[in-house]
C-alpha cells in the first residue's frame, strides 16, 4: 500500500519560494482528485474504529 501525504507535500510546495503556480495548480488538482476518491473517510474511519471497539470486545 501506497499512502502519499498530500498535506506534507502542500506544506513543503507553499514553503518554497521556487515553487512555480504551475506546480502549485498540478498538486491542487492530484490532491483533490485523491479527496474526491476517498469518498466519506471520516466516515469509513468511523465505521473502521467502530470494528476495531467491537472485535477487541470480543477478544477479552
């Protein structure tokens, strides 16, 4: 599994000062479409945590 951290690489691209608008608007636009395909996280998160509480439940 790749994971790349967008959030790292917008940090790093608007702390350089040599970053063009051009690379600013591609990583824009990778980092929406990596949103948009995530679909509901914060929900699957939830649902995932939900899992996790219930199997450790289990286990004890």
């Amino acid at each position: 599994m790749i994971i790349v951290a967008y959030g790292t690489a917008i940090g790093q691209a608007l702390e350089n000062p040599k970053t063009t608008l051009e690379e600013l608007k591609v990583l824009r636009d990778h980092a929406a479409a990596i949103l948009e395909a995530q679909g509901d996280l914060k929900g699957a998160l939830k649902k995932l945590e939900s899992e996790i509480a219930t199997r450790e439940r289990g286990r004890k």
